[in-house]
C-alpha cells in the first residue's frame, strides 16, 4: 500500500528503523533491494553539520543513490543551527526528508 508523507510518495509500508552506528547509505542500499519501501538515518547533530564535521558529513554520503525516500533525522538546541543544518543537507541532497529532533532543557 502506497502512502505519502507531503509531496514524497512511498511505495510500501515497510520502513528502515534508525539504528546507530549502522543506518548507513550502503546498508539502506541492501536493505533497498530487500524491499524497504522507507529509511530514515542514525540521529545527526545539527551543529557537527553546520561546523562541516568530517565524518559527520560523510555518513550522508550515498544517499542519492537510493531510490527510496530517505528522511534524515538531526538534532540540536538551537532554532537557528537546526535551520541552518537542515538547509545545508536539503543542498546537498535534493530528495530528502528532514526529521527534527530538538533538545531543550532549563538549566
């Protein structure tokens, strides 16, 4: 059963979990071929993207090769570096979602 979330239209019901440390591009890939309909990336931090953290960005690397929607979790505390963060990747990678996680806490 097709079914969408805004514009972006998925196939099927079966969604990729988050899992840290292997919701990687070559494994969403894989699992692709297996019939994932939907994957949705490990928790990024908003502030190593905008900082233009090496490794950070490298875990984007190969998601335009998919051909299923991809939503890419971040997380911050700060409204305008989450902004800023989400613009940088929707640069970078036409055809995502972003999924926003926010931290706040009164100290």
């Amino acid at each position: 059963m097709k079914w969408k979330i805004g514009n972006i239209e998925i196939k099927n019901q079966i969604v990729l979990a988050p899992m840290a440390g292997i919701s990687n591009p070559s494994y969403m890939k894989i699992c692709e071929e297996m019939g994932v309909g939907y994957a949705i990336t490990e928790l990024l931090s908003a502030e190593a993207i905008v900082r233009e953290n090496k490794k950070t960005l490298e875990m984007l690397n190969g998601i335009d090769k998919l051909n299923i929607p991809v939503a890419i979790q971040i997380f911050g505390s700060d409204a305008a570096t989450m902004a800023k963060a989400a613009q940088i990747i929707t640069n970078l990678h036409q055809k995502v979602l972003i999924d926003i996680n926010t931290i706040w806490c009164k100290c």
